[in-house]
C-alpha cells in the first residue's frame, strides 16, 4: 500500500503547480469543437464507465495471441501478469538468465478493448532476486505506469488505467539500469483492439525481437552472463525473435496452409537495434506502422524500432517454409534472428513453379564426380588401381586445373604452361606435388619457352585428390609416368611451409 | 547449535571523500563519510538466531506485521532454529526493523548508503575499483545469475581493500537510511527538468550511469518498504568509530 | 480502505483491547518516546484511544510543511463536531538538531495550535527512522539543511493502526474524510 508521494523540497513554491504531464493536455481541436480527423485519438477512446462484471484478460505466451475481445462495450479488465525470473535456453547449450513477464520472452500478449478500463496487478515472483515495473506504451499517464508497478521480489502492486488510443503497444520492464532490465528480456505486447474489433483471419501469431548481450561468444556454451560493456557499445551478441534461437524453428515453427490470412503482431523489444523485419518469400499486403491506424500496402521489408510494434497481414498462395529476418542480414545468419512460417498445402506452380532447371554452368568444365569417389573408397580400402587414380584425377583436372592448363593440357602459349609433354613437369614429380600444394610464382622454362605467372596454392585439395590428378596428368597426353601415392603427397605436406587456405 | 560459524569482526573504514551514484544535491558532486566500523561479513542466520533466543519478540511468531511481512524468516525450520544447513548462510527474509534491532542490540546500527557505497567500492586491491571495467563486469555477474538455490555460507568470499567480505555477489543489504533514497519508481524520471521545479527535487538524479551493479541495489533498496522481506536481502552492521 | 473495513469492524464488535493485545498492524508496537512542545517525553500512543492524524514535518520548512498544518486544519474542519472533539494530531519532527521543545513551542504559537487537541514532537535520529519507515515516509537532509521528504497526512485508528494516507496538501482530501467519520465513534 505503498501511496504516491508527493516529495517536496520545502524551498519549492510552485509545489502546487503540480508535475507536468506531455500526455495529458487537451488537444486544439477538442477545445476548439472541430471534429478530430481520424479515431479521434485518445480524446474520442473514452466511451464511458465500465459496465457489467469485470472481465479476467486471457493472457497468452508466445507465438499465441488470445482472442478477440468481441465485446461491443467498455469493460473493466483485470489483468494478472507476474514477472519471473527464469533460466533457460537462448541458443542450444547455451543457458541465460532471463527476466521475464509471465515466464517468456517475450512476455504474455495482453488483448483489451478501446475503452475499457484496465486493473493491472503486477506480482514480482518471490524467487525473484530483483525489483520490477511496467511501463505500458498503451498507457496515458506519467511513466505508463512504472512509478504505480515497482514492485519488490515477493510483492504485488495494483494499477488502473483506461485504454484510451488503440493500437499495439509495447509494454517493458522501467527499473533501474532500465536498460539491463530490457536487455535480460522484459517486454512484451498489449493489443487494443479498436471498439469494432479487428477482420478476421486465419491465423494471428506474436513474435517479438530483441537483442542480447553476453560476456561469451555467440553460442559458446554454458551459462552465459549478461555484458554491460557490450550492451552500452550496442554490440548484440544474440538478435533473436522470441528470446531463443530455436524458438520458432523446427518443430517449433509457426504453421499455416495455403490460401489463408495470416496476421502477425510484430514488436521490437530493443534494447537497441531497430528491426528490418521481413518474411523472406512473402510480400506483407498491408503493414500498420507502429500498430497504428494507417496502413501501407505491399511492403518487402518493415522497419520496427525499439520499443515500436507493426502489424503485418499477409495472404499465403504457395506452400513451404518462409523464413523471418531480420534484413540486416549477419544478425539473421550469425546471431540468429530468424524464424520459420511453414506453410503447409497443395503446390501452386501457377504462381511459383518451383526449380524447373538445375545444371551445372561451368563453361562446360564440367565432369563427374563418380570416379572421385571410387578412387576414394577403393584406396580407403588399399585396392586403389592406377587407372582409378586416372579416372578421378581427369574428374578433378577438368573442375580445378583445365581452366588454365586447358583440357589437354597444352595450356596457353607464354601464359600457363603446357603439362602434355611437359619437360619440367616430367622431370620431377616430388617437386610437382610441391608446386601443387604451395603454388608457384618464380619464372620457370617448360619445353624451351619461358613462363612468369603465378600459380596459386591448391592445398584445399587432399592429399587423395591431388595424388590422383598428377597421376592423371603423368599418364596422359605423351606423359608416361609413375603413380603418385597419398601419403607422398601427405609427407609433402608435412614437411613444407605453405599459405593455407588457398583459393581456389 | 552445531556447525562452526565464521565469526564477523568490525573492521575499521578511515574516513574519506568520493563520489557517490547518489549525490547529495544538484551540483555537489563529492559525499564526505566519517571514519566508522563496519562488519567484515554479512549476518548469518545462526548469529540472528543467537539474537532471538535473547530478543524473543523477533520470533517470527512474534513479530507483529507492521514490522514484517509474512514471508519474514519463513525459510527457518522453527521459529527459533535456521536448521543446520542455513546456519551460515546470510539471513534473509528479513525486514529493516528486525534488522535495525539487531545492531541495536549489539551496539551497533546499519550502515548508511553512502558508507555502503563507499566500502563496496573497493576490490581486493583497490579502495575505489569503479572505474576498472573488469572488477565492475565482475561483480555485475552475480545480478545475471537467477536468486533460486541456496545461498554460499558467509566468509567465503575474498576480502576486499578494506578486509570486507561478501559485499558483492552474495546478498542485497539492508542500510540505514532506507526512507532517504528518495529514488523514483520509475527510473527514468532521474533528471527531469521539469520534475525537478514542480515536484520538488525530491528525485534524486542518479549519476554513474554505467556503474549498473550499485544502480541495481538503488533500485533494489528503493522497491522494498521497511517492513518487507525477500529471499535475497540481509544485512550486516555498523559502528560509529568509537564505541558507544 | 480494505483497512478502514477491518478497523471499524474491531471497534464495534471487538472489546476494547489492552496494551498487550495491539492489533499486528498498529504503529504503537514501536514503543517510541517523544518529546512534544513542552520538554516533556510522551510516548508516540499518547493518543491511543483516538483516531489521530499523523505527520512528518520540520518547523524551519519554507513552504510545504506550513501547508501540512493547513491540510490538518482542512481536514479537521471537514469533520462534523462531534467527532472532532475525538480527533487528534500528532505532528513529528524530522529535524531532531533544530526543532527543540522550544521551536516547536514557538511554532505552536505562531500558528494558534490548539494543543488540548494537538501534539508537536521531536525524537532522536533512531526513533524519526522508525517512526517515518511505519508510516512509508521517505526524507533525507540535504547539505543546505533543508529536508526533502514526503510531506505525508495519515490517519491512524484509535489502536495505532494506518487507515489512510493522502498527499493532498492545504485541501481536506475526501476520502480521508469519509475515514475519518466512519471510525470516530
């Protein structure tokens, strides 16, 4: 029963002028009579007292979005949200210490009406080892409601407003560092549905972003602990939708079918980076920027800045998985914010035909594979031939070496050297097999001509494949020659200095 | 009454002048705190054990509520008895009166904030450690870890500059002027101009905006009324330089 | 007002309760001694037995704390008279260096205070603590010796219990009030 204290230095005279509020003032239309454009605001959201029993607010967890309110008239809700402190997974093997409203992140969706009046209890866990609040965005009010919340561990405070403006709003945790409490998970949704309600569709999910910041490395296992340093320089570890990495991936996805509407309420936690969120394969028919009430139509990517929200409605037509990203795309592939909608159904290759042609374009380089790993598995198995080295080196010459050496291996006059007939080559194989591994780059005479190019080092090769390509080319074109064996090439390879990695 | 108990000593802090999250007013930077005493380790249940056995009105039977609420020491295996395996682990679950009974009864009181704040500036090396973002990462670990599980037995951390142990990394702590942080609800009212000239300057802007460890126990410290208690917070005490 | 209910219960169906059988919840378990305006120590129950408004304060105060004593007025002239003859006040310094027997006696004075009905006290450093933590007050010293504080009007039950508290200032806030009349018998 903590009140609200006036605090006052007695110095103050203008004690009484009372605490501005940049929320609160009337609006120049509403004083002067003119109708106001649009809703209304939160001028025309008051319809009034309550009326009938007090409603409980279904609360959901991500991605689930409670239901319609399909009420017709302003009520009084309750809503019963309790924050908990909780460990969990935010990447495989990876554990964190989230702090959240009502057990995920992000925190329960809250559904209300336009107009009601809303009784918000707020229980801080008894295990809970820190103080919390709420600040509502949907509130109009000093603070959104942070001040009226703070609530210690193991205690529960009481709060009502009325739901002036709708919209989807962020709600968030506004203790201090405010910013940790962010960043360990603390936000969520509120839906003010406007008072004729939303069209209906087939499916509504709740993904919310956020970006995390721990002392370990992206996935580095263990329990990772929150990094001040990192947070305060805006260098996310983790950006992820629903505060884990598999949240919403495998059997966690989310599900639809072809030919639906799909509504999604998209927030965006922070505590930094704005959202460029796009559905990779789906264009959003309409997005409300900032859950508000003018909608763009046909938008590819949407941003949602921190603590903002948009809603996106979209039609599926063709079935597969459409991955949700956010666009800036190394936080999608390298600190995972992604996201699966599988949509489920009968193809429809009238609008997306799937892969008609798939060949290999090589500038007509191209060669089976097969007889590389013939050659593989007979050697692994000591009965490797000569003429299956031969064959999976000619594989491998035509993808690696013809380029420059050229099919036949006559190369380019005064350019690449020939290996047909190849003086220099033939005279001594040990030193091929180094040339191969290190590259080449001093001047060299093959055959009487002088060559000055640079061969670069082909060790991403192994040491199988390199033996049987220069057992291709000693037994090819002229050439007569010995095997090369793996574990010369291996020995080569042990015993010289070269730059890994080469190119290829 | 078995079980060995690390035994707290006072240790001596000299006086000094830093600057403290909290300042004491707009444009006064610097807080000057009085040389004082203050126990090395916080107090474990077996120690306020010893004090209800003498104090009995403290019992958490006993106690009426406006002095604590009904989680106060509801860990305990009796009303008396911690039970062998909380005996030295810091008490919690306790409110600021029963604590400030507590010193009283020894002699002794709370600490202030500023005399909290001042000694648990200190690392194992140096009196005011703030600015080294190592130690400051490190003590900010314990406030990402989760308040379930037991809690360590008092003493087993390293002392810091000063011979204290167990500033950091174990418990919230109670201090004296617990109706003096004057710290808004809502954080990030801290410096509001406006709330400054019309409300008052009752807010106090918090300074050392990356010094999140000690803003945590502000916003801890702020949260809780006199008579609350909560699983993580207890307390040690503290002395004027000469006894009283 | 939960508080209020529970209160008025006690005081019609309960006997009248002894000095060992305090309510859990009444401030008076503090067992705190003041010293009102004339130097004499009184205990903070003083008023058992009444409902009583209760605040914090300190005398040099400028602006906000001659405004309590108008809020208290307010409040008091809000009530019928019959039950203002129960009521009573009891007003608590935050400031034990400066406000002495003597400045409250002064205050007193300057301000007409009725003291058949009212009390002005100073305490200790570690009684003003108690005494403000039961009655979630919050207040510091500033370095300029001003006090930022909560400036706080609470009415107890006759049994030291907090019934309701309001930070309206220097107007009778209505539902303490409505409290007010409903537990003074």
């Amino acid at each position: 029963m903590r009140t609200h204290h006036l605090l006052c230095v007695c110095v103050v005279a203008a004690l009484l002028a009372g605490c501005t509020n940049d929320r609160g003032s009337p609006t120049v239309a509403a004083t002067t009579g003119k109708a106001p454009a649009g809703t209304g605001g939160s001028h025309a959201g008051d319809f009034g007292p309550p009326q009938g029993e007090p409603v409980h607010a279904v609360l959901t967890s991500p991605p689930n979005v409670p239901p319609p309110t399909n009420r017709k008239a302003p009520a009084k809700v309750i809503v019963d949200l309790e924050v908990i402190e909780v460990d969990k997974e935010i990447a495989e093997g990876v554990q964190y210490t989230f702090w959240t409203f009502g057990g995920t992140v992000p925190g329960s969706f809250i559904r209300v009406r336009q107009g009601d009046t809303v009784e918000f209890h707020l229980k801080n866990h008894p295990d809970s080892k820190m103080p919390h609040n709420i600040d509502l965005h949907g509130v109009t009010g000093p603070g959104g409601g942070a001040a009226s919340s703070f609530t210690a561990p193991g205690h529960q405070t009481q709060f009502t407003f009325k739901a002036l403006n709708q919209g989807l709003y962020v709600y968030h945790c506004a203790t201090a560092p405010v910013g940790m409490h962010v960043a360990n998970g603390m936000y969520g949704l509120i839906l003010i549905e406007p008072p004729e309600g939303l069209t209906p569709v087939d499916h509504e999910f709740y993904v919310m972003q956020g970006d995390f910041y721990t002392v370990g490395k992206y996935r580095e296992k263990g329990h990772a602990v929150f990094d001040m340093q990192k947070a305060i320089d805006e260098n996310a570890t983790y950006v992820l939708f629903n505060g884990a990495e598999s949240s919403l991936t495998g059997p966690k996805a989310l599900k639809a079918s072809v030919n639906q509407k799909v509504r999604m309420y998209v927030g965006n936690g922070g505590p930094n980076l704005i959202s460029n969120f796009h559905v990779i394969g789906e264009i959003f028919d309409k997005v409300q920027y900032e859950g508000g009430t003018h909608a763009q139509e046909n938008v590819q990517t949407t941003l949602i800045p921190a603590g903002g929200a948009a809603t996106v409605e979209f039609h599926t037509e063709v079935p597969g998985n459409y991955v949700l990203v956010d666009h800036a795309i190394f936080r999608a592939f390298n600190k995972g914010a992604l996201a699966i909608l599988e949509v489920g159904g009968d193809a429809r290759t009238d609008i997306y035909s799937g892969k008609q042609v798939d060949e290999t374009y090589l500038s007509d380089k191209v060669a089976s594979t097969e007889a590389v790993s013939i050659a593989a598995q007979a050697n692994a198995a000591g009965t490797l031939t000569k003429e299956q080295q031969i064959a999976a080196g000619a594989a491998l010459f035509k993808g690696t070496c013809s380029t420059c050496h050229q099919d036949a291996g006559q190369g380019i006059a005064n350019v690449f050297p020939p290996l047909a007939k190849s003086d220099f080559l033939m005279a001594d194989m040990k030193r091929a097999v180094g040339i191969v591994l290190n590259g080449l780059t001093r001047p060299i005479t093959v055959n009487g001509a002088n060559y000055d190019s640079i061969m670069p080092p082909m060790s991403q090769l192994t040491d199988d494949e390199i033996a049987n390509i220069l057992t291709y080319v000693a037994n090819s074109w002229g050439n007569s020659g010995a095997v090369v064996t793996k574990k010369q090439v291996t020995e080569a390879r042990a015993t010289t200095k070269r730059p890994e990695g080469a190119a290829h | 009454m078995s079980g060995h108990a690390v035994h707290s000593v006072l240790v001596s802090i000299p006086a000094g002048r830093f600057e403290s999250v909290l300042p004491p007013a707009a444009g006064i930077k610097e807080v000057s705190v009085a040389s004082f005493r203050i126990d090395s380790i916080p107090v474990s249940n077996a120690d306020f054990a010893n004090f209800i056995h003498r104090s009995a009105q403290w019992r958490r039977d006993r106690i009426p509520r406006v002095f604590a609420d009904t989680q106060y020491l509801r860990h305990w295996e009796s009303a008396t008895e911690p039970g062998a395996t909380l005996r030295n682990q810091p008490v919690t679950r306790i409110s600021w009166f029963a604590a400030s009974a507590y010193c009283e009864a020894r002699g002794a009181r709370l600490p202030t904030w500023y005399e909290w704040e001042y000694v648990a500036a200190a690392s194992e090396t140096q009196t005011d450690a703030r600015k080294d973002d190592a130690w400051r990462q490190r003590i900010l670990d314990w406030y990402s870890t989760s308040g379930r599980g037991p809690l360590p037995d008092v003493g087993q951390g390293v002392a810091n500059a000063y011979g204290v142990r167990d500033i950091h990394g174990m418990v919230w702590e109670w201090i004296e002027d617990q109706a003096g942080m004057l710290v808004s609800g809502d954080n990030r009212q801290q410096g509001d101009p406006d709330t400054m000239r019309f409300c008052g300057s009752g807010a106090i802007t918090m300074e050392q905006k990356e010094n999140y460890a000690t803003l945590m126990r502000i916003a801890m410290l702020s949260s809780v009324q006199a008579s609350y208690t909560t699983a993580t917070m207890g307390f040690r005490c503290a002395a004027d330089r000469v006894t009283r | 007002m939960r508080c209020a209910t529970i209160a008025v219960l006690l005081l019609l169906t309960g006997p009248a309760l002894t000095a060992s059988s305090l309510p859990p919840g009444s401030i008076y378990h503090l067992n705190s001694t003041l010293v009102n305006q004339s130097g004499a120590a009184v205990g903070l129950d003083t008023y058992r037995g009444h409902p009583v408004l209760i605040t914090m304060f300190y005398a040099s105060c400028p602006a906000a704390c001659p405004l309590l004593i108008d809020t208290l007025r307010a409040v008091e002239r809000s009530v019928p008279e019959g039950k203002r003859r129960q009521l009573r006040v009891l007003m608590i310094s935050i400031d034990p260096e400066r406000d002495t027997a003597e400045a409250l006696r002064k205050l007193a004075q300057d301000r007409h205070i009725d003291l058949s009905r009212w009390t002005l006290a100073h305490a200790d450093a570690a009684t003003v603590r108690k005494v403000a933590a039961t009655l979630n007050i919050q207040y510091r010293r500033l370095p300029d010796g001003q006090f930022s504080h909560s400036s706080i009007v609470s009415l107890l039950s006759p049994q030291g219990e907090l019934l309701q508290q309001s930070s309206t200032l220097s107007s009778a806030d209505p539902a303490i009030v409505a409290t007010l009349v409903q537990v003074t018998q």
